[in-house]
C-alpha cells in the first residue's frame, strides 16, 4: 500500500495484530481511515506519549475540530467525541469534572471494595462448580461478563434490574459495525435509560457514585458543579469504563493463561504473581485497541518532517504502541510475565490516565486467582485460533471463550 494513502482500520478488528504490524511499518504516526474520518494513527509510544501529554492535543471536539458538526451528525462512533465528560473534556474543565469523580476511585474506596469484590468472584466461581466435568461452559459469559457489570453496578448503584440493559447499550456503544442509524438510535435509549438512573437515584439517594454524584450536582451553585448533561455522560463514561474494558482484560488473561502453560506454570509455581499476569495481559491484549479521538490545537511537527495540522484529529494507537520493539524489544509480541520492563499504555497516559485502573487490576487479579485455584484442569473447548473476536476496533476481546472446567475422567 502506497504510503500516500490513508491505512484503513478494520472496523471489525478481524487481524488486530497485523494490522498493528502494518501501522507500525508505516511510521510513527500515519494517515488512516477510521470508518470514513480521516485521522492520523500514532503507534510510536515515545510519540504518542508526548502527544498524549501535550497542551497542544485536545479532547474537546466542540473546540479544536472544525468537522465537529459534520461528523457528529453521520458518523457512526459520533458518542465518542459528542459527549461532554472528562473523556472529552480539555484543560480547566478536565481539571473541575476530574476532581468531582476522583473520590470513587481514592485507594481507601478501592481498598473497602476488596471483600466486595472477592466475595462476588466467589459466587461467580460456586456458580461455575456445578458444571458437570466435561461440559463446555462459556467464561466471558458466566465470569468475565457479570463481575466488572455487578462491580460497577454495586459501585454507581445501578438497580440489578437495569444492569441487563446496560450491559446491551454499552456492547452496542463499543461495536464499530453499526450503521450510523443504529449507533444513533442505541445512544438515544442510552440517554434515556441513564436519565433513568438519575431520576431514580434522586428521589431515592444511596451510598453510591450515582448519589453523590448527584448531589454534587444539586449543591453547587457556584457554577463549578457538573451540568445536567455532564452528570448524565460522566455516568454514562463510568459505567462504559468500569464494564466493558475489565470483561475483555479478564477474558484476555484467562485466554493467555490457558494457551501459555509455561507461564501459567511460573504462577503455579510461585515464581510469579497473578498481578504480573495482569500487567502483562494489559500490554500485549490492552481492551483498548484505538481510543477515539483526539484533536491537534495547533500544527505539530512529527519527528519524521510530517505535520499534523491545527484541527486534524488524532487516535491513540494504544494495543500497537504496546507491543512497539523500540520499547519492548525484539520480544515484544510475546506473553512473558517475567518481563522486567512491564510499562504499557492500556490505561492511559498523561492526565486521561483512567481513574479505575485500580479497580480494574483489582477485579482481574482476583478473578483469575479464584479461577485457576478451583479449577487447575481447566483447558480450552477449541482451538485457539478459533475463537472469533469481538466485532470491533476500539474494544479486545472474545465473541466467547469456551472451556472444559474439568478433564473428563476417562478410566
């Protein structure tokens, strides 16, 4: 492909891998086509992370994007640059919309959610153990699935009644394969089902997120409070966050334990945490491929003499800077949970860096230690290559993962 050409990204990610490849031979930051936009697609990580924590890169569309308009009304991932929370908020207004969500996430909340957490992996896990030896069970869809939606539901106080129609509308909002009528229609019932939330939550407050969020919303009259649509998209932006990112790293990480017994061995053994497992699964399989969009406040020279001009948009290239060899070296596509340097991008970088990373390592971890502890036969229903992916560009993950939580006793 000639290089004057924009690459086209895979709206269904069908060879993420090659595709990284192929956007890293190209350069440190290319021209791509992201479902008919046109972007430039950064997979050096020294690049991306000075771009990520330049004031000359912005998240706020309204502001730096002249197609702002345009786009929003045709394009299909519209909601990722169109809703107004910390995810596209710019300078002082990212500063008053972060500090209002830190609290959820302080190490002392995270550290109260510990028995939580543990105790509903235990139940997901006890579930599990009825499952006659030999019968293929679905984990994306009996563990990866329910922990991260009961955990953010426990967290924001989402009704258990409501969590099956969230779980649709963000699936919905992460699948770049809808056409721009069924990506509009799904964020119309997204809004309405969060202004639910809402107006639950206000008539009967809980201790939770939602609640205080609320209140944090009805008490300052300083102006420094969120607006109404703030408060409905930040919601919206920790529900999505808090659920779908965590479903594909467990899924990720039980996938690479089950087809790396050498590494699974090193965990078994001692030689190794289940919290290396994790970090090594967020740097090769990251549950953000591409993280939609960023915009250049004013020309950017790139190293390599190419300019990204005032307005153009920008996508971080996370799961290809992750396994760039000028960072991890020749190895860098292999799952080594020995690996020294364990830095990636999967969280973030910069002052976007996710609040919930705690909490997603947290969930993950224990997921997994619970998993391999009650089932130590545990083996994959299927070839690995089998498994398709999900139909995707931003989100990493399994449509399944099937598994045999028991060897069938064949004396």
């Amino acid at each position: 492909m000639s290089l004057s050409l924009p690459f086209v990204i895979d709206p269904g990610g069908a060879d993420r891998h090659a595709e990284h490849r192929a956007l890293r031979a190209r350069g440190p930051a290319t021209r791509v086509d992201i479902l008919g936009l046109s972007a430039w697609a950064v997979s050096d990580p020294a690049l991306l992370k000075t771009l990520l924590t330049s004031p000359d890169v912005s998240k706020n569309g309204r502001a730096h994007y002249p197609a702002f308009e345009e786009t929003t009304r045709t394009w299909p991932l519209a909601l990722w640059i169109e809703v107004q929370s910390m995810l596209t908020a710019y300078g002082a207004d990212h500063r008053r919309l972060r500090r209002m969500v830190s609290p959820a996430f302080s190490a002392r909340r995270i550290a109260t959610l510990k028995p939580t957490v543990a105790a509903m992996v235990t139940e997901l896990i006890d579930g599990l153990a009825s499952v006659p030896a030999g019968q293929v069970v679905d984990l994306r869809e009996r563990l990866a699935y329910p922990l991260p939606i009961n955990v953010i539901g426990h967290l924001m106080g989402v009704p258990e009644d409501q969590r099956d129609d969230f779980r649709q509308l963000v699936d919905n909002v992460f699948d770049s394969t809808l056409t721009p009528e069924q990506a509009q229609a799904n964020t119309a019932r997204l809004f309405e089902t969060t202004d639910q939330l809402i107006a639950t939550k206000r008539g009967n407050p809980g201790d939770d997120m939602t609640s205080f969020l609320i209140a944090a919303r009805d008490e300052e009259a300083d102006g420094s409070g969120f607006t109404d649509v703030e408060l409905r998209d930040t919601l919206i932006l920790m529900i999505n966050a808090g659920y779908e990112t965590t479903v594909n790293v467990i899924d990720q990480a039980i996938f690479a334990m089950l087809t790396a017994p050498d590494q699974l061995h090193l965990v078994r053994t001692g030689q190794v945490a289940w919290e290396d497992v994790v970090e090594e699964t967020l740097r090769t399989e990251p549950a953000i491929t591409y993280l939609p969009m960023r915009f250049a406040v004013t020309d950017i020279d790139l190293p390599d003499g190419q300019i990204i001009s005032a307005g153009d948009p920008i996508l971080a290239a996370y799961a290809a800077a992750n396994r760039h060899p000028e960072w991890h070296g020749p190895d860098a596509d292999t799952f080594d949970v020995t690996r020294e340097v364990k830095d990636h991008l999967a969280f973030g970088y910069g002052v976007h860096f996710c609040l919930g990373a705690p909490l997603a390592r947290l969930e993950v971890a224990e997921a997994l230690r619970q998993l391999f502890e009650r089932f130590p036969a545990m083996s994959l229903a299927v070839p690995a290559d089998a498994l398709p992916p999900v139909p995707t560009l931003i989100s990493n993950g399994h449509q399944e993962l099937p598994v045999r939580l028991r060897a069938v006793d064949r004396r």
